[in-house]
RNA sequence: GGCCCGUUCGUCUAGCGGUUAGGACUCCGGCCUCUCACGCCGGCAACAGGGGUUCGAGUCCCCUACGGGUCACCA
C-alpha cells in the first residue's frame, strides 16, 4: 500500500508551495488507492500548532481534498523519540556530547577561518572519562566517516552524496532532550509507513542525514521525490511580498479551488499539452516522475484564465455554491440561471461575479458621468422617452427574446438603429455602459423593475 | 566558500539522436457585436555559452556562466 505525507511546520496558515506539495501527495496516495497522512512538526514548540493544524485542514477542505487518519503531532510523541534515542545510546550508535555552544562556535570560527567546512569534530565519540561539570550534554548520532550514501530521487535522479563533506556527528537531541528535526522526521516517516515522501527540494540535503538515522535504526527508506519549489513572478524565491501566501487569500479573492489546484497541478508538472485537468483526472494521469528539475515560477495571469476557464464552464449548482462561500446568496433568486449566463463569460473571478451581479440585481445608485455625456444628447433622451411610453403601452414582457422582437419593432417603426437606443437603455438599468446583453439584462430585472429604472433614469437627465 | 540541484519563447511547458522546435498564458492584429466580455482566426517570441561524441544533437559527455538549495542545540 502507497502511503504518502504532508509535513509542514506550524507557520499559521498553509502557503500556495505547501498545496502543491500537499497536492502532488495526495494524487500520488490516491491514484494508488492508498494513504495521505497529515502531520504536524512542531517539535519547536513555539507556535501555536493547533491553530496552524486548523488553518491547514481548512484549506484542505477548501480544496476538497482530506488526510486519512489523525493529525499526528510530533510535540505528542517525544516518549516516542526519547526511546529511540536510548536505544541508540545503548547501541553504541549515539553518545553524550558536552561541548558548550562557546566552544561550539569558537570551534567553527576557526575551522572557517582555516577555509574549512564547519563541523564537529567528533572529540566526544569514543569518549569515556568523567563528564565536565555543569555541562547537559546533547546526544549525537555516529555519522559513517568515510564513503557515499547514495540513493534514488523520483524526480532528481541518481544521487550521491559523499561522506566526508557533508555529513558529521550531528545532534538528534537538544541538551534540554528534545530531539531534532532530521530525527523525529525519519522515525516518523518510518514509524507511520511512509512509503513515498513527496517534499520540497530544500530538503534534498537533509536526506542523507535522514538516511543515516534510517540505517542507525533499522529501518526500510521510502522513496524520496524532491520537487523544485515554486519562484515568484520574477523567478525570485516566493515570499510573503508577492501577493496571497495564504491559500484562503485566494477563496477572499474569488478563485474557484478548482482553478488554484488545477493552475497549481501544472506548476513544474504535465501531461502533454493538456492545460485543464479535474481532479478525478489529475488522479489518474499523475506521476511524481514527469514533474520537471527544475523550479517554475508563479503566474498570475495564468491562474486568473484557469480561474476564468472554471467561471465559463462549471455547473450552475457549484458557481452557486462557491458564491455562497463568499457570502453572496443567489439561490432563491428566480433568473439565477440567466444571470450566472450572462455574468460567466465577463467576470473572471467571484468577486467580479460579484460586483457585476449587484449592479443587476440593485437599482442604480448613480449614474457614470462619462457614460452619460457620451450617450446621452437630446436625440437619445428623446428615444427612450419614447421607449419608455410604448413598453407601457405595451404590458408585460418576460423573455429576452420577446424583450428583443419587442425592441425591434419599436425601432423599425421609427426608423432608428439599435446602437441609439441601447446604451441609454443600459445606462437606465445598471448605471454605466457596461454590462451583458441589454436583453438578457431586461429578463433578469424584469418588466416592472426596468420601466421603474427607466423612469429614474429620465428623471435624473431631464 | 564546500557540497548538491537546475538552465527550451517574458511565463507554464511538449520534446525522450533526424521536428518548418509543438501547445498554453500574456501581448499585438482581425472577425463577431447593443457596450464590455466570451468565442473564432492570425501574429510576435525560445533550445544560456563553449567544446566534444555522432553521418546527424534541444536531446549524450565535459567545461564555463548564471540561478537556486543546504551547510544550526530551526524545521
């Protein structure tokens, strides 16, 4: 069985980076009917992990995707980690260390300043003589002295690392004995059946350290797959300076998840030409082996067409749905279907859907002063007077298309082309001179509304 | 600085020794048209540089340049 993970440290929101990992783990568990597992980091204690916990779960449900099983918290299982961290004690395969954090770094200055590689030295692992005193001391693992470690990356390829210059007897507990991060996260992985870690490639030079505990312990190494990180519009690394970080900003902003997964999907992975994929889809053809080497940047132009591309085609229910998500209720609304015909094509985002379908839905408050001096003159006034008097004549009209052959025969009869006529009558119902079809407009608004929005509007400009 | 990773249009990418180097976003034209959009048609635009290997290199190898990651009692 594929068991898969997301792993952040508590930050207190998740970040677009984090989803697409998230992402790519979830695919990969799901395509092979397997697991996707949650946990949380928080080994350091000094962020709030539930509320961090929260935030992801929210933005998981957002996406509309869970994790399978309990949020497993690291700061919950120290007794975990301190046995194993006895066992190797016992083993001979860690020890007590007691250089103080001064000779620590005094010793790194001057292996710099030699132009060597900081690391320790290794002068407490076969030591045997009487503790200094008033020193806690950390525990440090035996790190290999000499060789390669070597293993397979999914996506980086054949890696290699040699021994001597990247690895040294580094510290798996801190002298208060809370144990590191490279520790907890190789016990973890192994402990919860990881059997593919799916990361940032930040982590890349963590693994042979990861590794080293895998071996030290006994236990089976899961594939490791290291994807580039995300860049920012102008390949920069991604920081809180380039927009939304936290992946609600995008619901406030009025993306669709549909759209962010999908724009995030294809961000450093693909499936030939193929720019559209639901996630039933991405399940199907992911494979964490065709994401590319090399880090992608964030484009925001593409995400609003992907999001403009969902606008265009979900199903009314689900565009209904989401807009109740951002507080705007449109289900009891008996021309819903119509306005979220009319309004799909033109708003590339639920905020616009938004803001366009108030101006519908609301009588003008004002009147844009541009569009009026440009449309209206004495000919024009004139006209939709004239509209205004024959529609009443008229009686009730329903349809957009009776609103039309209504309208056109107005307009045959005196002789005039439409272009006079419609921008008055837009500016009548929604205030300015943009808007959908002036016919589908009418429909939505209805008989009654639009013969009381023309009349305002007359009166406004008489 | 050591080690590691990377480099195809501005951006996301296809390509897995022989292609007029394809698609998408953006941008620019045109068509459609009651405005704005949508849609449709068309256009601009790329193999980082240099050496090899090969009959033939975007594809394989080496070097250089540039970008990035990592070197903690952070994760």
């Amino acid at each position: 069985m594929r068991v898969t993970r997301f792993a952040p440290s508590p930050t207190g929101y998740l970040h677009i980076g984090g989803l697409r990992t998230a992402l790519y783990s979830y695919l990969w568990a799901k395509k092979a009917n397997g697991k996707f597992l949650l946990r949380i980091e928080d080994t350091d204690q000094k962020r709030n992990s539930r509320e961090a916990a929260e935030a992801i779960e929210e933005a998981f449900r957002w996406c509309g995707f869970e994790h399978d099983g309990e949020v497993i918290y690291q700061s919950k299982r120290f007794d975990i980690y301190k046995k194993y961290i006895q066992q190797l004690l016992d083993e001979g395969k860690a020890y007590y260390c007691y250089m103080t954090l001064e000779e620590l770094d005094e010793m790194r200055k001057a292996q710099q300043a030699k132009g060597e590689r900081p690391r320790y030295d290794g002068r407490y692992r076969d030591f045997c003589g009487e503790a200094p005193e008033g020193v806690e001391p950390v525990v440090r693992i035996k790190a290999p002295t000499s060789g390669v470690i070597e293993f397979v990356d999914g996506i980086k390829g054949e890696m290699k690392f040699n021994v001597e210059d990247m690895l040294d007897d580094f510290i798996i507990a801190r002298s208060d004995g809370t144990p590191t991060y490279n520790f907890v996260v190789a016990i973890d992985d192994a402990l919860m059946g990881l059997t593919d870690v799916i990361r940032g490639d930040d982590h890349l030079s963590n693994t042979p350290k990861q590794i080293v505990v895998y071996e030290a312990l006994g236990f089976e190494i899961p594939k490791f797959y290291h994807v580039p990180m995300i860049l920012n519009p102008s390949g920069k690394k991604l920081s809180k300076r380039d927009g939304a970080m936290d992946v609600m900003e995008y619901k406030r902003m009025g993306y669709f998840p549909e759209a962010l997964l999908n724009f995030l999907v294809r961000l450093g992975w693909s499936y030939g030409d193929q720019e559209i994929f639901t996630l039933k889809e991405m399940i199907e053809l992911f494979d964490p082996s065709d994401i590319n080497k090399a880090p992608s940047a964030y484009n925001p132009e593409k995400l609003l067409w992907i999001n403009a591309y969902y606008m265009k085609t979900l199903p009314y229910e689900r565009i209904i749905e989401a807009l109740k998500d951002l507080g705007f209720e449109l289900s009891d609304h008996p021309k819903r279907e119509l306005l979220i015909d009319a309004l799909r094509e033109r708003a590339k985002t639920l905020v616009e859907f938004i803001e366009m379908a108030n101006k519908i839905i609301h009588k003008p408050e004002s009147y844009d002063p541009k569009a009026v001096d440009k449309f209206i003159n004495e000919e024009s006034k004139a006209l939709l007077a004239e509209y205004l008097k024959s529609l009443k004549a008229h009686g009730e009209i329903g349809d957009a298309e009776s609103f039309e052959a209504f309208i056109k025969s107005f307009l045959d009869s005196h002789g005039v082309k439409l272009k006079i006529l419609a921008q008055p009558l837009r500016i009548s119902m929604v205030g300015s001179s943009v808007s959908p079809s002036i016919y589908d407009t009418m429909e939505i608004i209805g008989y009654g509304e639009l013969v009381e929005r023309i009349e305002k509007f007359l009166k406004h400009i008489a």
